[in-house]
C-alpha cells in the first residue's frame, strides 16, 4: 500500500471556482480509479490559486485480479450464436465450458498495476473536468480537439509512492517538479513524495489547504481589529474569496478618513467588500469604523505599509467618487428623477418602469382602501394618512433607479431611495416604505411589519407576477430570469406575516379591473379565443370578471412557493395539496391554518385510521364510478353498523361544515373524528356490494357522503400514507 501525489498546477484560478474545483478533482479521481476497482483509504484534498492537488491514501501496487463468468447460448444454438458469444468473450470454442447444455465463458483478468491505471486516468480526468469556464491557449488551440483548462495548465506532478507516474497531456508532461509562492520562492521544488508536499510547499510559502488559509485570515484578522479598539463584521463569503486569492494570506489593517463616513454606511460596505475584497470593521459603539482590513499574498519587510498605503490610495479614490454621487443625487428631487423612469423600459410587454408604478400605485391604495392593510391605529385620520403615505412611497419607490449612486451600486435600489427621502424630509413611513418595498429578498430575510411598507411591497410583487404571467414569462425549470420564485415567496411571507385576508384570485382580478383590464388583454393576445386561454378542465365561465385565466397558474404557482416556505416549518406539502385541492381556498393566511390543524390531527390516531377507512371508501367507489352523492331513501331496515355511521354522518356533517365556516379548523378536525369508529365497524360488518341492489346503492352512496364529508374540510386522496 502507498500513497499517489496528483498535482494539476495552472495560471490563477478564480476564487469563485476553486472549491468546486476541488471537489470535482476528488470526485473524478474515485470514480476513474472504482472503473478499475482501485478505492484509496482516504483522500485529502487541496487548492491554491494556482494549483489544484490531492492525495489518495493507501493505494495497492496493483489491482486485483478478477474471473467473470458469462452465460452464453445453448449447445444447440445455430452457429451464428456461438459465433456472436466467442467475439463477446475473446475466447475460442475449446475454452469454453459446457454445463447442462449450455455454453459458459470464464474470464480471467489479470490485476494491472496501479501506476499503469494511473496513467490513463489522469489524462481522462484533465479532459473531462467541468469547468463552469474554461479556454484553450497556444498553437493547439486551432483545433477544437485541444485541451480546456479554466487557465493554460503549466505543469503536472503525479507521484505513487517515490515513483513518478509518466503522464503527458498536450506537451505538458509530469515529473517531480512544482513552483512555490510567486514572490517569495518562484523557484522550482522537488517533492519526494506525497508525504513531504504539504511541508516543503509551507517551506516555500505556499500554505495548500483552503480551509487553513481561512482560518489564518479569520483568527488574523480579528486579532488585528481587537489591536485598534474594532471588530470584524463577520462575512464567511469574504473569508473564503480571500484565500482564493492568495497562497500566503496576510491580514492588515488600514484606515481612511472619517469624512467619508457621512456615505451611508451601506456604501462604504459594498465599496470595501465587492469593489476592494476589504474586511468591514465596526468600532465599539457598533458603528461603521474608518479602518479596514485587506489580506496581502506576502510578507513584506515593512510589515505591510507601502502595502497598507497603496490600498489606502485606492480605496479613497472609490470612496471620494461615492461621496461625489452621494452629494450630487441629492441636488436633484425624488419626484424628478421619477419623471425619468419614463424613459427606462422595464419589459417589451409590460411597458415603462413609469407605467408599473402607476399599476403598483393603484393597487397599493386600494388595498388600504379596501381594510386589507390597516393602520396601526383603528381611526379615519388614521387611514387618511396611511393612505397617502402608501401614494407618495409608491410614486418615488422607483426613482433612485436612475441615481448616479445606484448606478454604480444595483444592490442599494431601495435603499439609496429610503436615505434621498429622508433627507429631503419625507415622513419616515414614506422612507421606510422606499427603503424596504423590495423585501423581503429570500428566505430568512427580514419582512416588513409597518403597513405602508407592507402595501407598497405586496402590491409591488402581485404586479410582477401578474405582469410576467400575463405575458407568459413564467419560471421554467432551474431559469428565472424575472426572479418570480423569489416574488411569490416574498409575498407569501407578507401576507403570512402580517396575517393579510384576501382571496388571491380576487385580488389578482382587482389589480386587472383598476388597470383596465392590462394583464388580460396582454394575455389574450395571439389567443384564437378567450376560451383558448382557459387552464384545461376548468369550469371557470369566461365572462366571469373577478377571474383571470392565467392566474390558475399564478396560484398554482403560489401552491408550490407555499410548500417550500413552509418546509422548514415542518408543514409537509401533501397536505397543502390536500387543502388547495379542494378549490375557492385561495385566502392564505386561512389555508395555512386548515393545513396546520389537518396535519395535527393526521398524526393522532384518529386522523390516521380515518384516513385508512376514507382511502378504502374512495377506492370502492372509483371501482364503482359513483362521482356524486345521491340522496337514496332507505326502502330495508340498516344493520346496526350501517345505521350508526348514518347517525354519526348526521350529526358531524353540519357541525363540520359550521366549524370551516367559523374557520375554527381544528373543530372541524374534531367533527370528523367521531366519524373513525362507524367508518371501522362499518367496514367490519357490512357488505357493500350486497346482492340485493337496494342495499348496494343505498350503501354506496353512503360511502359516498362520508368521502364529501372528509371533502369539506380536505381532499384527503392527496394524503400520502
């Protein structure tokens, strides 16, 4: 048993791409080596940003050697088939054996060296790694057989044992050679073997693991922060794209002038961290501190100054021109630069950025109008004023799109808008609600409670997908190029959150009515005809104006949004099906409601045996083809099972229907509970497919009550289990 060296050394490899990478270079390499029936004991593996390396542990010299025995045809076969099995095998005829009439083959495979296995492997692997990006270089390239590699690959060095394994891949060959750190060893390194590489590439300031570069920048970093009174805002990404970038990190910390610290603070952030790659520091108040922290790839003889300065340099020149964008937005009004959104087209179909925010503006005053959103405080004076706030938010929620600012920070759309409003003067509602209509923007991001903002959020989100249904834009697949997923899942969380009543298809037709019919129009157009437009089977009348024909498909749409929302709550999908299954639940808040008392109560013993007895009930009466519960007069006198299940139906049904319509969901559970023990003895007792047809049709249609009973309160055919 020995231990393999594989080290693919290239050009700068992007940060964003090494760990993939590594895990890709482990991946393939197990695979190659299971073909031949090699498996390491473990693998360690390494990248750099210039090299991708691991080592397998434990190899054998030599794979095992392996008999196959194989059936062929039978001795009375033709010949043709004896022929075929021969050229299969490679064998001839005398070395076959014959066993009752038939022919069998007995293949005897010779282990191979490992080196030999090697050899062919790596080469395979080079030409077949994935690369998200990828190029080919130099004379080969004229070809489009040449190799890819994400950089043009500089040398290979593969080692079994103390052995070099001879590899070569496109003039490239493998040998014992590698190159330590760019600036403080660009000489060459002999590695013996796998066991000294990690050590003599340290000696030669190349630190090989990933996750200790990170944690050498994260414990020196805060340590350099805690010197000067900081700390470090913490930001896993930047810590990982850090020792991307380098092969010998070294934190330091800098500083510049804290004029530039009247930015808003989410500036200066994205300044340091997307433009600079710089650590964020806070001071002891929580503050944004005027220091930052970048990580140089060497150990400089001045402790890092001349490096500490030229960062320092460059960061004041993105800083002043942030500064100049902060201070000549605000030169200009909200409401003027809103005018310009009349120039930006926000989607071929769906028309300007200005002409949503019209549709969004309307939709977000009547949802204060219409008690959907309410205000805090429960008076006219009170709604008035939410009233107007949610208009003024919604006319400048868009206008800092055209700002210098957001120019050159898209993350800070909204944000930007919130601090341009509040220092013109606006009321902090109408700041907040700029600030924060966008929320929220994924799972676990903070959503908005203040009612302006929650009207001007949620209509925001309802236009879009409106609008990019309506045009069928909708998601396919992994694509979602409009991020509806993300909409729909913000809306759901607002209206959960905030617990929102309102039908979806309802206010999904309100928003079409106040915009003159826009998104039905935009839908029918290309459509033959209105009816064309209909989701298959629905028995929706076309004429019907509180209904959109595409937005079946929005709430199906919001369906499955719902389920995964709701996965890490622990609510399981099934019975969301269930629920939205039953038609006209659309209302959210209290859909979620039904499923969370359907779900406790299908756990209980009560729920699971009556949803075993429901199960066999719908079963008999699919086989039977009854649809419909049909009244049936009793013309024999019920056994007693038949008769109490009657009963039972009698007195759970209305109470059932009144607990739903009280949405007091939990005693429509419970209605349904007295019905398990009927439905069990019922089955216990009584045939249903009696001789005699009065009995089989009084009995089925009693099945059937008992299936429209459980309907009321969920389409249990959707349960699983």
């Amino acid at each position: 048993m020995t231990d393999f060296l594989l080290e693919l050394r290239c050009e700068e490899i992007p940060a964003r791409m090494q760990l993939k990478a590594s895990e890709d270079l482990a991946r393939l390499f197990t695979e190659e080596l299971a073909k031949a029936g090699l498996k390491p004991e473990s693998l360690d593996s390494f990248v750099t940003p210039r090299r991708l390396a691991l080592i397998a542990r434990n190899l054998p010299l030599e794979t095992a050697a392996v008999s196959e025995e194989f059936k062929g045809p039978r001795t009375s076969a033709p010949a043709q088939a004896l022929e075929g099995f021969l050229r299969k095998t490679g064998l001839t005829q005398d070395q076959l054996e014959e066993r009752d009439g038939v022919w069998f083959a007995v293949v005897n495979k010779p282990g191979r060296a490992t080196a030999g296995v090697l050899a062919e492997a790596v080469p395979t692997i080079i030409r077949a790694f994935p690369w998200p990006k990828s190029m080919r270089w130099g004379a080969a390239s004229q070809t489009t057989e040449s190799l890819r590699w994400v950089r043009p690959l500089q040398g290979i060095v593969a080692i079994l044992g103390d052995d070099l394994v001879n590899i070569e891949i496109e003039g490239v060959r493998s040998g014992y050679a590698t190159l330590g750190h760019r600036f403080h060893h660009p000489g060459e390194i002999t590695i013996g073997s796998a066991h000294d590489y990690v050590e003599k590439l340290r000696a030669c300031h190349v630190i090989v693991s990933h996750q200790e570069r990170q944690s050498i920048i994260e414990a020196k970093a805060n340590e350099a922060a805690a010197a000067h009174g900081y700390t470090v805002i913490e930001d896993k990404g930047l810590i990982a794209e850090n020792a991307g970038l380098t092969e010998w990190p070294v934190p330091l910390l800098g500083d510049f002038a804290p004029a530039f610290l009247e930015v808003p603070p989410e500036v200066i952030q994205l300044t340091l961290r997307i433009n600079q790659k710089y650590f964020v520091l806070r001071d002891s108040a929580g503050k944004l501190a005027p220091a930052f922290i970048c990580t140089a790839n060497i150990e400089a003889k001045d402790h890092g100054a001349a490096i500490i300065a030229g960062n320092r340099k460059v960061l004041a020149a993105r800083l002043s021109d942030a500064r100049f964008f902060w201070e000549q937005d605000r030169k200009t009004k909200l409401e003027d630069h809103a005018k310009k959104l009349e120039r930006i087209t926000f989607h071929e179909k769906l028309g300007t950025v200005a002409d949503k925010v019209d549709r969004v503006a309307k939709l977000a005053r009547w949802l204060v109008d219409a008690d959907i959103v309410k205000p805090e405080e429960d008076t006219p004076q009170a709604k008035v004023q939410l009233f107007n706030n949610v208009y003024a938010a919604v006319k400048l929620a868009k206008a800092d799109l055209v700002t210098e600012m957001v120019g050159e920070f898209p993350e800070l759309q909204g944000v930007m808008g919130g601090y341009y409003a509040r220092a013109e003067g606006l009321p902090d509602a109408v700041a907040d609600a700029i600030r924060d209509h966008y929320k929220p923007v994924g799972q676990g991001d903070e959503v908005p409670g203040a009612p302006a903002t929650v009207a001007v959020s949620l209509a925001d989100k309802l236009d879009i997908l409106c609008g990019f249904f309506a045009a069928r834009e909708r998601p396919t697949g992994s694509k979602d190029p409009f991020a509806l997923r993300r909409a729909a899942l913000g809306l759901v969380a607002l209206t959960l959150e905030n617990d929102l009543r309102f039908s979806l298809l309802k206010l999904i037709g309100q928003h079409d009515a106040l915009n003159e019919g826009f998104f039905r129009k935009l839908w029918l157009e290309g459509v033959k005809s209105y009816e064309d437009g209909l989701p298959k089977g629905s028995k929706l009348a076309p004429a019907n104006e509180s209904h959109l024909t595409f937005a079946f498909d929005l709430l199906d749409f919001f369906a499955d949004r719902l389920k995964v929302q709701q996965k890490e709550a622990g609510v399981r999908h099934d019975l969301i099906d269930a629920v939205f299954a039953l038609g006209g639940e659309d209302d959210l808040v209290r859909l979620l409601a039904r499923v969370k008392a359907l779900q406790s109560f299908i756990v209980a013993d009560d729920g699971a045996n009556l949803l075993a007895g429901y199960k066999r009930a719908a079963n008999i009466l699919k086989k039977e083809g009854v649809e419909t519960a049909e009244k049936v007069e009793l013309t024999y006198v019920p056994e007693q099972a038949e008769a109490d299940l009657i009963a039972a139906l009698d007195a759970a049904e209305p109470r059932a229907t009144a607990a739903v319509t009280a949405e007091d969901f939990g005693g429509a559970m419970a209605a349904l509970a007295t019905l398990r023990a009927p439905i069990d003895a019922f089955f216990e007792s009584v045939t249903v497919n009696d001789a005699d047809p009065a009995k089989r049709s009084a009995r089925l249609a009693l099945l059937a009550r008992v299936r429209d009973a459980v309907h009321a309160v969920a389409d249990f055919s959707k349960i699983t289990g």
